[in-house]
C-alpha cells in the first residue's frame, strides 16, 4: 500500500502499490482524517518526560545487554525498557498508528500516522555517565514530521516542534544561529561506530578543522539538530543517521529556521545530514562535497 496527501493538510489516503493517484481509475482504498497535531504533541510530550524519568531511575546499575553494529555501538536494559514503555503508551492511545523503533520495533500501521521513536539517543554518552542522551519521538505522516519532541532529562530540557508552527525549549522559541561566516561558526558532528566508517570521517577533518571557528563531538544526533535549532552550534553534519536519530530533531530544526538536507539537493539521510542556519549551510554544504563526507566505506566494501 501507498499513502498520498490530500488537499486537506489533515486528511491522507491509501492507494494499492504501483497506483497513481492521478488516474481515475485507480481504487482508493481508505482516506482517513489525521488527527490536530496539538493532541499528538501532548501525547510524544507525556511519553518522552515518562521515558526520561524511567531512564533516569535505570541508570544507576546500568547494565549493558548487547551490541548492535558493532562492539562499541550498545544496547542497555534501559533502551528496551523504555522502547516499551513508549510502545505501550502508543498503542493504548493510537492503535492504528505504525511505530518504528531503533530496538526492534516495526509496524506500518494503517492510520497513515507512523511514531518514530529512539528510547535513548546517546546510549553510550548514557552508559558512561555523561549527561548528553535524550528520548526523541517523531510523529510522520505522509509529507514528514508532523510533530518532535526531544526530552533531555538529565538537563529538564524539552524541545518541541509542530510542522509550521516552529520550535521551542522549555516553553522559549527557538531561532537558529544568524551566523554568516563559516570562519566564525562551531560545528558539530558525530563518528560512525565501525572502525572503516570512523577512519574515512576522521580523514575529513583536517580540512574542515581549519575553516571553522571549533569542532564539536557530542554525541547524540537529536540532540545536536536541536543544539542547531538554539543556536548553541551554528552548523552539524553526519554519516550513517537512522531515521529514529532524524525524525523529530529535524523538525526541531527547520521550524527554528535552520535548513537540514544532504549533499547536491538530496534530502537528508543516513547517507549524510547537514543542518546549518541559512548563513553558513552553502559554504558547508560545499566544503563537506570537496572532502567527499559522503563517500562510506561500508557501502563499497565487499
């Protein structure tokens, strides 16, 4: 199945694979009325304070369960434990809704609503003791993020967006660094955690490292979009993000004024992510091209 928006912001229809909606003849099969967006962000808001608070009472005697990609990537007992906490709270309240989540799991749902959720973003920052993790949740529906909220427990930090009706910490809107220089701009970025991937990232910054006013490595990709989206770094750009690191940070981001894409017009991905204010993303995006920050080791090796 296929889903397409309406005319009406609020409404989304289903259409069979390979349809286009275009053609009279192609059966439409539901078209369902989205719900307002304010409701949704009560919602992410009251499960992402939940799933910080219960992240916060787990840490002391953190246990480490497994690895994901690779043995410096963990999973910890508090990553499922909230991933199900939020699943629970999902789908008590939304039960037609599809849920994406980076521990396991996956529905499409039948809404044409889908929460994408990362219980704890920054699980290592987390394992260690350093308080730079959050609980992100996105809200999508067939145009992208509705809504995102970010929660920082450690911090009592929560930012929120609504599509087209921008961005906020704590209550305070937000508007993205002003910054025109990229001589004068500190950027962010984060390392890939296979030892190819974080070799070619590593290569890059002896070119970027000069042109800049500093580098930051913080550690929790929602996180450094919403560090974007306040200003508190003027650019950030990254390979290898999922779409739980993605979906409501971006948000954050771009309805605080900053532009989140890829390189040469692509949109941003797990290829790579640069979100800068308007004044410096040109100047990055086109030095990030030079240095081939695109290129992944992962991709081409046998």
């Amino acid at each position: 199945m296929r889903r397409t928006a309406s005319g009406d912001r609020n409404r989304t229809s289903f259409y069979p694979k390979g349809c286009d909606q275009r053609d009279t003849g192609c059966p439409q099969t539901v078209s369902v009325t989205l719900p307002d967006p304010a409701a949704l962000l009560d919602l992410a808001t009251d499960l992402a304070r939940r799933g910080g608070a219960l992240a916060l009472r787990m840490r002391e005697g953190v246990e480490t369960l497994a690895t994901k990609s690779s043995p410096t990537d963990v999973v910890t007992a508090a990553d499922q434990a909230v991933e199900a906490l939020l699943t629970e709270g999902i789908r008590a309240a939304r039960p037609e809704d599809g849920l994406l989540g980076e521990e396991g799991a996956d529905d499409a749902g039948t809404s044409g609503l889908r929460w994408v959720v990362d219980p704890i973003d920054g699980t290592v920052n987390y394992l260690y003791g350093i308080p730079q993790w959050a609980v992100s949740i996105g809200v999508e529906d067939a145009d992208g993020t509705v809504v995102g909220v970010v929660f920082d427990p450690a911090k009592a930090e929560l930012w929120q967006a609504v599509r087209g009706q921008g961005s906020t910490l704590n209550g305070r809107r937000l508007a993205c660094s002003s910054v025109t220089s990229l001589g004068q701009a500190l950027v962010a970025t984060g390392f890939g955690y296979d030892e190819r991937r974080r070799a070619a990232q590593a290569r890059l910054l002896p070119t970027l490292l000069p042109q800049v006013r500093d580098i930051r490595r913080l550690g929790a990709g929602a996180l450094d979009l919403c560090a974007v989206a306040a200003g508190r770094v003027d650019a950030y750009y990254e390979q290898g993000l999922s779409p739980w690191d993605l979906s409501a940070g971006r948000l954050i981001a771009t309805e605080a004024g900053a532009r989140v894409e890829g390189l040469c017009g692509k949109p941003a991905s797990k290829d790579l992510v640069v979100a800068a204010g308007p004044g410096v993303f040109e100047a990055l995006h086109d030095m990030l091209v030079t240095g081939d920050a695109e290129r992944d080791p992962l991709a081409t090796s046998s």
